[in-house]
C-alpha cells in the first residue's frame, strides 16, 4: 500500500480545539527551529478565517494528535500557514495526506488559488509541494531570520 494511503488509512482528520493544544505544541517544537507560541495557536483558534486540523490516531489506547495544519481563507484565496507532522510518523504519506486535505476543501469551497511560503532550505516540503502542483512565485529574504528565506509557492486552484 502506497504510504499516502497508509496515513489515509490511519488517522481521522477533524477541527483543532483548545484541548489539542499540548500535542500540537509538543509537534510544533520538535518542527520548527522558531515554533509558534500557544497564544499564536490560540488566536488563530479564534480567527473567523482561520482553519486548523488535526490528525488523531485513533488505533492508539488514547487516540493522539499525529499532525496539523492552520489555513487562512481570505475571498477565493487559501493561504497555508502551517504544517507539521510528529517526528514518529515523517515519511509515511501524512504530510501529504494533511495538505491534499487542505487542497481538496479548497477547490470544494470554489478558492481560485493557494499561497504558501516554506523555508528555502527545506528541500522535502518543497519537493511535496512541486509534486501536489505548487511552483514558485518568488523569495522573502529573512523570512524566517537572518540568512533563512521563504520561497512564496502558489497553486492554482481553478485550473484545468
């Protein structure tokens, strides 16, 4: 079975609330060099156009959060603001599974086009990227500090 399938076929996708927090945090610090801070999550949680999910896996005796994303919907553009997977389950198709998640309720919900940036030197999210359709629109110097740029990655939503 193809490893997208896989974390298709393992994990149950549902709205983020408060209580996800902890888990969420514990995935967004083993992430991200610059996490973001509860109160960031928190405002997002309460922002009429943000979105966040997360993945639980329910096969575990205390089904667990296994990865997230947080999406902006702004007129009929979808903008990813974050995606993270815990360090256990890297490499198994969940990654993509959670931004395929995102692309699909974007062109259900009639958005033209999604923006995203990621940081230039991370080269297997920007490969899954390329690969879902996502080309590149162009670079943000010290995004994300001194010396670490965001490449801006746009897919077109309503194309053929």
């Amino acid at each position: 079975m193809a490893a997208s399938m896989v974390a298709r076929a393992t994990v149950v996708l549902r709205t983020m609330r408060a209580d996800d927090l902890p888990a969420v945090l514990d995935i967004e610090k083993r992430a991200f060099a610059q996490p973001w801070s509860r109160a960031f999550f928190e405002k997002e949680l309460s922002t009429p156009f943000a979105h966040l999910v997360v993945a639980v896996d329910p096969a575990t005796a205390r089904p667990s959060v296994v990865g997230y994303t947080c999406r902006w919907r702004v007129a009929d553009e979808v903008h990813l603001l974050n995606v993270a997977v815990h360090s256990e389950r890297r490499g198994t198709g969940l990654g993509r599974h959670l931004v395929e998640s995102v692309i699909d309720e974007s062109r259900a919900g009639g958005a033209r086009t999604m923006f995203l940036e990621v940081r230039a030197g991370n080269i297997v999210a920007r490969r899954l990227y390329r690969r879902l359709g996502f080309r590149d629109l162009g670079v943000r110097r010290g995004y994300y500090g001194p010396g670490q740029d965001a490449i801006v990655m746009e897919l077109r939503l309503d194309a053929s």
